[in-house]
C-alpha cells in the first residue's frame, strides 16, 4: 500500500507584483524599497518631541498651563497617524496590462496607425479625451502596457504607473498618489504646526528662565543638573531643528496649499501643463477654492485595485512513501467514490489496493456488476470456506 500526500501552498498577489515596491505583513503594508530618509523623519519627529516633552513640558506645564502638553501631544500623534498612512498605503498604482490585454492593445494601434515604412519614425501612441470640453491626451506606457488615465504618470523609482500621481516623496518613503495625496497633505500641515508650537514654547522656556535667573547666569550653571542641561543642549539642539525644519516644512505646506486651491498636481505645475505656452485651462478646476478644496481632501476615496492579498495561484507538492506492511488473510474492500466528491484545500491520502485476479468481463453475464457496485461471494467460495 503506497501513501500519497498532496499539500497545497497559496500563493498571494503581492508576491508576483512587478515594480520596485517593498511589502510587509502578508501584503497589507506597501512602500518603496528605498526608505532610508523615511527612517530619518521618523527620528527627527520622535526625537524632538520626546525631548520636548521631557524637559520642557514638565516645567511649562507648571509655571503656564496643563494645557500646553497635552496640545503637544495631539498634534504628535495626528502628525505620526497621517504620515504612517501616508508611507504604509497604496497611492493609486495603476495594474499593467496582461500578455492578452497587451496584444490586443498591440493590434489596435496597428489597425489604427497602419504600417510604418522601415526607416521613418512610427507616430506617437497618444488617445485624445474630452473632459469639461477640454481635449486631454492619454499617453501610452511603453513599461506596463496600457494607456494611462488622466493625471496619471509613470514613477520611475517605484516603477509603477500611478493614478493622479503628484511625486514620489522619498521623506515618507512613498509615492503621492490619488488614494493618500490628502493624508499627505494633512501630514505636512500638522507637522508644521508641531514645528512651530515646539520651536515657540522652546523660545518661551528660556525667556522664563532667564527672567529668574538670567540668560547668563543660568548658561553658566554647573553641567549635570537639570536645569543646565536642558537648556544649554536640549533646548538648544531642539531650536536647531525646529528653525532648520520650519522653513522647509511651512514652505511646502503653503506650496501645496496652493496646488489643492487649484485643483493641481505637483506634476502638472513642474511640466506647464496648464500655463504653458498654449495657455490651456485647466479642466479639472470648479474655478472655485472651497470646492477644489472639497474634491481633494474630502472627497470619496477610491479603492486599491490591486487586490495585493488575494490568492494568485495554488501551487501542488506530492509526496509518496513507502508500502506499509499488512496481516496474513486480512482483505480490504476497495473504496468507491463516487465522481465529484474529491474535497479541494485538504491533504488527499488515496490507498492503493492490487486488483482482483478475475476481471469484470471474464464473469458470466449474469455475474457481472454495474460500476459502483460492490462485488458479492460466489457460493463456491463460501461453501469452500464452510
């Protein structure tokens, strides 16, 4: 009797995903491989704040308010919450053709550009679209096979095609994208508001300091104890920071501040698209802030159709073992089953039984059964046995 054992392994999309994207926990985290200057936000972030709120909060909170640490500590959370959602979510990456879906794409631009001459330049694969009685081309990419939507581009750091791509942002670690633009933004304005809450009450410690004690005395005190360690290195390290910070972050904020009142993207500002030479209106706009703003950061957020944890393919492994041994004069009925009650997903263990020496059609007629019949002792057998 031999033992087969068939084991199946699930094989989920992510794993088979092409681009340059790194993912964690079975899928549900997607980020770029190069997260090197992500890691550096994070520390520049913790490490700030958590000074901050070691040396600082614990005398403001005395001398001026409770109040003081605990908005700290939720503009510190909201800036972590977004900037996590920002770098851990998929930012709208457009799934590339199929070897059908690509061929047939292949065949439609030849029907419709017709035969190129050897030697001369074929013409450039673009679809014109309306949108708000506006023609916008849609260019096609040569790299995942299809003709991008609008707004959309090719990242060639992630090498993924994005919907309503804006940039690739290497401080988050993550494309900016159409799915986690908005979380972005809200990231940049809450960090900015951090910088600029830890960067004034810093300002503020050593003005109260140095009102009781004065700002020299108190630089002068004997390194070791609290109150000059914290101001002569802390504070001045977190003052540092927090000046170098505030002109990059603030500045981008109101940057892209202006891009969501308009109903932009950073991509589109960079090439002209829309105050080029053509002066071409820009037909995504309402022509209105509040409803620019409204469609950007609270409008419907559309889902990822990448599908990364669904189950790609079932890959089989069998597995057979060696004859096991059986008793004298022991005999087991074959098994019958009958078609269709193969159970998919589990171990199938299938026994092996030799055949009978008489076949079914060496019987007489009147012997014979009917497939999924069991077979019935002749009376010969049994009267040998008596």
């Amino acid at each position: 009797m031999s033992v087969m054992v068939a084991r199946k392994k699930v094989v989920r999309k992510w794993e088979k995903l092409p681009g340059r994207n790194t993912f964690c926990c079975d899928g549900r985290i997607m980020m770029a491989r190069q997260k090197g200057i992500f890691y550096l936000t994070l520390f520049l972030i913790l490490g700030t704040c958590a000074l901050f709120f070691a040396f600082e909060c614990r005398y403001l909170a005395v001398q001026l308010s409770p109040a003081i640490p605990v908005f700290a500590a939720v503009l510190f959370l909201f800036a972590m919450a977004t900037l996590l959602r920002t770098s851990f979510s998929d930012p709208g990456v457009i799934p590339r053709a199929l070897p059908d879906e690509a061929a047939f794409i292949e065949m439609e631009i030849e029907a419709t550009n017709g035969t190129v001459p050897q030697g001369q330049r074929p013409p450039p694969r673009i679809k014109n679209f309306q949108i708000n009685n506006q023609i916008v081309k849609l260019k096609y990419c040569y790299t995942c096979k299809i003709f991008r939507p609008p707004r959309a581009s090719h990242c060639s750091i992630c090498d993924n095609c994005v919907e309503r791509f804006d940039h690739h942002c290497p401080w988050v670690g993550n494309c900016v994208g159409k799915r986690n633009y908005r979380y972005f933004y809200l990231f940049i304005l809450s960090l900015s508001l951090l910088t600029i809450y830890i960067f004034t009450f810093n300002i503020v410690y050593v003005a109260l300091k140095s009102l009781k004690i004065g700002f020299l005395n108190t630089l002068k005190e004997t390194p070791g104890t609290y109150p000059s360690m914290s101001l002569t290195v802390l504070t001045v390290l977190e003052v540092l920071i927090c000046f170098f910070t505030l002109w990059s972050v603030v500045g981008l904020t109101g940057f892209h501040t202006f891009l969501v009142a308009l109903n932009q993207t950073t991509n589109e500002d960079i090439k002209g698209s829309w105050t080029g030479k053509n002066r071409v209106q820009n037909p995504y706009s309402h022509g209105n802030i509040v409803k620019n703003c409204c469609e950007v950061l609270c409008g419907p957020l559309p889902p990822s159709v990448l599908d990364r944890r669904g189950i790609l393919q079932q890959e089989e492994s069998t597995a057979q073992e060696g004859s096991c041994p059986r008793g004298p004069g022991t005999q087991e009925p074959p098994a019958t089953q009958g078609p269709g009650q193969a159970q998919e997903g589990h171990s199938v263990l299938s026994l092996q039984v030799p055949a009978p020496s008489v076949s079914d059609t060496e019987m007489p007629e009147e012997k014979q059964r009917m497939p999924g019949e069991l077979p019935v002792p002749s009376l010969d057998v049994g009267r040998a046995e008596h």
